[in-house]
C-alpha cells in the first residue's frame, strides 16, 4: 500500500492530513478474497498533539469508495437519469425488515 499526502495543513495544536492510499488487494479484507484488483482509496487524518504527543485522532476512509472497487457492492447510482433508474428500498438491499 503507498499512501500519498494530497494536503497537511497544521495550525496550533491540530494537524489535518488528506491522503491517497493506492495498491492491489492481496489478502482478505473484511472478509473478502483476495480479488487482486488495484484499489485507490481516500481518506481525511486529524490529529491533536500536546507537547509533541498525540492524545487524539480521528480519521475518515472512503470505505464506500473501496467496497465499490472491490465488487463487494454495486456502483453507486450517483448521475444516472432516467426512468429505468431504481435506488432499492432499504428493506429490498436486505438492509431493514
């Protein structure tokens, strides 16, 4: 996995990184296969520091984006027009009873 640092932005005492993530999935994930496609992923880090140290962090992953990549879920509907477009129920995905 290579990680790229998009933008870093630090003011006091909290940093903010936007970062790509590429590479191939080559083991299980969340309990897929190995599919062995090339995956590009994104994600938002922010760090508070005090005296030099982390004492907190939070992170946001694009995990739609990558389970996408993957197969493991079907493309998003986002852009497409016309009548034939169908977003399904939660209850239809299997998401709600």
């Amino acid at each position: 996995m290579r990680v790229h640092v998009d933008d870093m932005i630090a003011e006091g005492d909290q940093v903010v990184s936007r970062l790509t993530m590429t590479g191939t999935h080559q083991g299980e994930f969340l309990g897929l296969v190995p599919t062995g496609r090339q995956v590009t992923v994104t994600m938002i880090d922010w760090h508070r520091l005090v005296e030099g140290r982390q004492v907190a962090h939070w992170s946001q992953v694009d995990l739609h984006g990558l389970l996408q990549q993957l197969g493991a879920i079907p493309p998003s509907l986002a852009g497409q027009t016309g009548s034939d477009t169908a977003i399904p129920s939660p209850t239809a995905a299997g998401l709600a009873r």
